[in-house]
C-alpha cells in the first residue's frame, strides 16, 4: 500500500429495479473537500496514463466495467518511495480509491466493455496542476503488458 493511498469499500443497494452505488458523502470520515466531478471512459485494453497532480487529491469510483489502477511513489520523503501499487476495480469490487497529491497514476481498461471511471476531485481542473507521461515513460518502472503467471 502507497503512503497516503486509501481504499474504502463502498455500498451499493440491489433490488429488482436495479441498484443504487454510493460514491462520496460530505460528511464520510475520508471527505476532504469538493472542487469538481467528472467522468472518465476507458476503452478495453487502452491505457490512460501516466498524470500526477501537485494540489488536487483523486477519488476514484468505477461504476461501469473493470479497471486496472497503476500508482507509483515518487515522493522521496514518503515511506513508499519507488513503489508500485496495482488495484482491480470496477462493479464486481465497488471501493472508492483515494489518491493524495504527488502519486503517479495510470489505468488500462480491463474486460470486455468501456469502463466509467468517476473522479470526485478536491479541485477543480488546472492544466499549471499537472504532469503527463507517456505510459511506457522509462521514468516509471512497470510493464503494462498483460502477464500470464
């Protein structure tokens, strides 16, 4: 687990109707602050990848299909420097994923249909905010590539 990295199962509610999938509440233990909303679509076995922000904390839900979630430590002051940190997440394991400032991030849809990834972000959008990589930057050290073991 990546310094400052929080996972948080989160409920959802079935019925014969459908379902309803909680993501954030402004009075949960883990909110910090509101600045903006978006969603994210991932196509199967594209890769979105790598961005870092320097103010804004993440929280990432996936209420539709299945992602692999990449995040990398270079924070040289942190615990978990240079580590590397994978999470499978989507409908079938429903968490909301907390991702502090300054942790690299990247994601590869994974299944057979276009994933939702919903981002309850702390601030609004400021492309000054953050860094891009390419996916396959030397910079970071992993392998996207599917690993039969």
């Amino acid at each position: 687990m990546i310094e400052g990295v929080k996972i948080t199962p989160l409920r959802q509610i079935l019925d014969e109707r459908g379902k309803i999938m909680h993501m954030l509440r402004c009075d949960a233990p883990h909110f910090q602050q509101f600045g903006e909303i978006y969603f994210s679509f991932v196509h199967p076995g594209v890769i979105k990848g790598w961005h870092i922000h320097k103010e804004m904390t993440l929280n990432y839900a996936v209420p539709v299909g299945k992602i692999k979630l990449v995040l990398y430590d270079e924070r040289e002051n942190s615990s978990t420097y240079g580590e590397l940190m994978e999470v499978f997440t989507g409908q079938d394991n429903y968490q909301l994923i907390t991702i502090p400032p300054f942790v690299w991030n990247g994601t590869k849809g994974v299944g057979d249909i276009t994933s939702i990834i919903a981002n309850c972000a702390t601030l609004p959008h400021d492309p000054q905010e953050i860094e891009r990589l390419s996916p396959f930057d030397r910079r970071i050290p992993y392998d996207w590539s599917l690993r039969h073991e």
